[in-house]
C-alpha cells in the first residue's frame, strides 16, 4: 500500500471535484428551472453516473489515506486501519468483478483495431429518418433541413455505424440501411477507435470501475465525452444555433472533411485515457485473481 497524506490526497480529491464541478452545477441550475440541454445533458441523462458520484474522489486500489473523515467512506468499500483507510476489494460485487473482466476485454479489442472515419455522423441522421417531429428526441429544437430533404440524403448514404448504442436508436426504417449489425452481445466485435461513441463512452467504462481505479481517469474520460458530445450534436441534422454551436454541414464536402479532422483528433485524445483505463482495470483485475487462489 502506498500513504497518501492528507495534504497530499485532499489536493488531488479537490482538482478532480474543480474539473467537473462547472458541469455539475451548470446541470442542476437547469433540472431545478426545468430547461434542457441536449448537448450538455446528455453527460448525465444518458450516462447513469450521478452528478454526486461524479464529483466525489478516489485513489484507487493499492493507496491507504490518512486522516479520512467518515463522509469520505461513502459505499461502504473502505476499511480503518488506526488513522489510514484503504479499498478494501473484497468488498466488490459480483456484477462489479464480472464487469471489469469484460472492460479489459473491450478496451484491448477497441485498442487493437484501426479507427474507422468514413461514417460523418450519420448515426444522428438515422435517428430522425422518417420519423415526425413528436418523435423525434430532441423535438424541442428545430432541424436545419425539412424531413423530406433529410431522408432523401439518409436514402443516399451508405450507412456504416458499428456502435451497439447509438444503432439500437435508429428509426425503425433506418436500421436496414446501416451496413453493420452491432448488437449487444457482439459490441466487442464492432467497436473501434475512430468512433465518437466508442471515446465517450470511455467514460461508462470508468466509473463502470468506480471506487476502485482512480477518479482522475473518470474525470478525464468526462471531459473527453463533453467535447465529443458538442460535435456529435453539431454534426446532427437539429438546429442548435440558438444555444450558441455552429453546424458541421456533413451534407457538405467541406463539412464532411470538417467532421473526419476533428474525429481523428478525438480518437488520438482517447488513446491515453483508454491505455490508462486499460491499466488500472487490470490491476483490479490482477487483484481479484489472486483472491481467487
């Protein structure tokens, strides 16, 4: 166990709180005046991490901290020895453990591909295609295009989205058009690190593994999700000029360069949240072994 003194891990709980905190509080201002953000929000209603869950720190397996106050020992997953206080693994669920088996399985896959650039954000046109507005999800905010010129470029695209979780909210008649079929028991085969929501959810798979890896690879994977959410919505076929961002015109040759430039950027941010990821889950992973034995 490496000592973490109070100085030392009080420092490291408030930088991390200080990162997302603004997203934090920005959300709660607009759930209690009702308003919603389909670009911002998204980090908290889709994602099922609350935001308390989200703020509060951890080191890790492996550190013992000392001088921890009892509002720190939250989930019951730490053990007091004398004035320090670790994780204490044997305290993890089942569904945890099977869980980070299967995200080491995930991130090595993801990791071991090529990133694929050639879908331009088509996934969030498949979601509005030959729907009416009532069912669209961001109904609230107008699109950019009228539904018939929407479909008409949807049926003119060759649709190959490998991401389970942006497929399954396709349109019903959108589906048939995608070139893959990601399913959920099969993700693992799909998923690759040139899509967005590959990236974002690095953020899942993180606190998928909270308390028991370090809160600053949540922190940083949230932060990714956030700027990769802007262009996944900017890129949509919804008009958010109102709330202030700019459309990627994927319609476009220049939107669809505009669009491939800033996914590869996106993809070489992910690579070091996702190895350090990686590394930590394998840790618990390793840790967890030897308890078997």
């Amino acid at each position: 166990m490496e000592i973490l003194h109070s100085t030392d891990w009080r420092f490291r709980a408030k930088h991390h709180s200080d990162k997302v905190l603004p997203w934090v509080e920005e959300f709660r201002f607009r759930r209690a005046r009702g308003q919603v953000h389909p670009v911002a929000d998204f980090l908290f209603t889709y994602y099922s991490f609350r935001p308390g869950q989200l703020i509060r720190w951890s080191p890790g397996i492996g550190f013992s901290l000392e001088d921890v106050d009892s509002d720190f020992q939250s989930g019951n997953y730490w053990k007091k020895d004398h004035n320090l206080s670790s994780l204490d693994l044997s305290l993890m669920g089942p569904k945890q453990k099977r869980m980070a088996f299967w995200i080491c399985e995930l991130m090595r896959s993801i990791a071991s591909r090529s990133g694929i650039y050639k879908c331009y954000g088509l996934h969030e046109w498949a979601m509005v295609y030959r729907l009416p507005m009532s069912d669209l999800r961001h109904s609230q905010f107008p699109l950019r295009l009228s539904s018939e010129k929407i479909n008409d470029f949807i049926d003119q695209q060759r649709i190959c989205c490998s991401h389970y979780d942006a497929v399954r909210f396709f349109s019903p008649l959108a589906g048939p058009k995608n070139k893959n079929n990601p399913t959920f028991a099969t993700r693992i085969d799909y998923e690759q690190p040139g899509c967005l929501h590959t990236n974002m959810d690095l953020y899942k798979w993180a606190y998928k593994m909270s308390p028991w890896i370090p809160s600053e690879i949540i922190s940083d994977a949230f932060l990714l999700a956030a700027k990769i959410r802007e262009l996944d919505m900017r890129a949509s076929p919804y008009d958010l000029s109102s709330l202030g961002f700019d459309p990627v015109l994927i319609e476009t040759d220049e939107g669809r360069n505009e669009y491939q430039k800033i996914q590869k950027i996106f993809s070489k941010e992910a690579e070091p949240i996702r190895e350090r990821l990686l590394e930590a889950v394998k840790k618990v992973v390793s840790n967890l072994n030897k308890e078997k034995r």
